[in-house]
C-alpha cells in the first residue's frame, strides 16, 4: 500500500558528479525535471527503508554499493497543483570507478550531472536552496528543515532552519 504524501529522496555523489533521474513519465508532476532517486513509502517502511528500496528499483543500486549513507532532512512540499509531501532526504557516496549496473529504468533516464553544473538543470526552485544545504555554502550545517509553498511552479515562500 502506497503512502501518498510521504516521500524520500537520496542524492548520491561520485567524485565531482550527482545521480539524477530526469523524469520521462507522462502526466509526473516532475516531468522533465532532475530529481534525486526517490519515491512514496510502501506501509509500515521507515524512510531508510523506503530510500534504499527505491534506489533499487529505479536504479539498481543497493546499500552494498553506497558509502557515507546519512540522514540529511525533512522538506514540507506544499503546491497549489497538487497534494502537500513531506519528503525525507539522504545522501550517500560511491566510489570514483562506480558504473551505473545494466538494466533499465521506467521513471526516467538516470545521468550523473557534474556538481559546478547543477545550476543550469530544471529542478523545482526550492530544490537550488536544499542544493546549497546538500553540496554548497551550508553544506555543513547538519540536518535541515525547510517548507517550499509553490503557486503552480513559482515558489510563492520558503522556510528553512538546520541543526
């Protein structure tokens, strides 16, 4: 059983790159957009859980393969379009040499994106201030809550404290 409105999402790097997953599915509310590798909870999954199993699934990526796997934040996601999420973000590490495992992926097409290039992708606007928090300025500041109220695509207001 899907859990609408909670969502994880995980931000994996490998030396100077970023997974990402540019959404390709007809009628996704992030279609066209980079997002990081993420998805609804299934019942009773706790955010670790539900992170590392749609990492699997979208990209064939277990917890074998992650290093430095942490906890990084809450984000409240509240849009004039569509339902509020409350999406639980990771990041994680591989090493230099890892290769994307064969197969294929039904949400999108997976690339990695050079970190001094992350600026020109269309992402959700709030998604450039939690980018700050993940690989920026604030990079270091521990764990982060933010709230992003969106007008269609236009972020309206946002929060955001760390810890």
């Amino acid at each position: 059983m899907r859990i609408e409105n909670l969502t994880t999402l995980i931000y994996i790097t490998r030396g100077s790159d970023c997974l990402f997953i540019r959404k390709t599915r007809k009628g996704d509310m992030n279609l066209d957009k980079y997002l990081g590798i993420g998805g609804h909870f299934e019942k009773d999954e706790t955010p670790e859980e539900c992170v590392l199993r749609e990492l699997k699934e979208e990209a064939l990526i277990g917890p074998e393969d992650l290093e430095s796997f942490r906890y990084r934040g809450l984000i409240a996601f509240i849009s004039s379009e569509y339902p509020t999420e409350y999406m639980h973000v990771f990041t994680a590490s591989v090493p230099t040499d890892f290769e994307l495992p064969e197969g294929s992926c039904d949400e999108g097409e997976l690339c990695w994106v050079p970190l001094s290039k992350m600026d020109l992708l269309p992402v959700w606007e709030g998604d450039r201030i939690m980018f700050d928090y993940l690989f920026g300025a604030h990079k270091g500041s521990g764990i982060f809550s933010m709230k992003f109220r969106y007008e269609g695509d236009r972020l309206a207001e946002h929060e955001e404290k760390s810890w």
